[in-house]
C-alpha cells in the first residue's frame, strides 16, 4: 500500500499458500487507509507453474472520512 504515490510503497505482505488449491484463489486483505485521494494498492502473484511474479497495475482508492450531514 502507497499513501502517497506510486513510489511509496511499503514491503510486499505474505499469503499462506497453504489455504488454497493449484487452479484458483480468492484473497482478502484488511489494510489501513489514510483519509486520502491518493492511496494505492498493487498486488503480485506466481503462477502455478512457479514462473516469476507478475504484477497488477496500480489501483487508486479514494477515501474520504467526512461524515455526512
């Protein structure tokens, strides 16, 4: 995750492959978002042939806090 710009990424995160099978899975991520226009993710994955990682484009989450009147 960025909160800034696409440089500002921290480490990539772990996924226990153990939880899934070899043709297909689903994963879910809690993270911490600023109250931003400029937070993005990106994520990286292998294949199931152990080919090198592949990564996604980068995907901008806009969040804003205000409360609603």
């Amino acid at each position: 995750i960025s909160h800034a710009n696409l440089s500002g990424y921290g480490d990539w995160q772990s996924w226990d492959s153990s939880t899934g099978d070899s043709q297909e899975i689903s994963v879910s991520q809690l993270m911490a978002m600023g109250d931003s226009p400029y937070n993005f993710v990106q994520w990286r994955a292998k294949d199931i042939a152990g080919n090198g990682y592949t990564t996604s484009p980068h995907y901008r989450v806009r969040v804003d806090a205000t409360p609603i009147s």
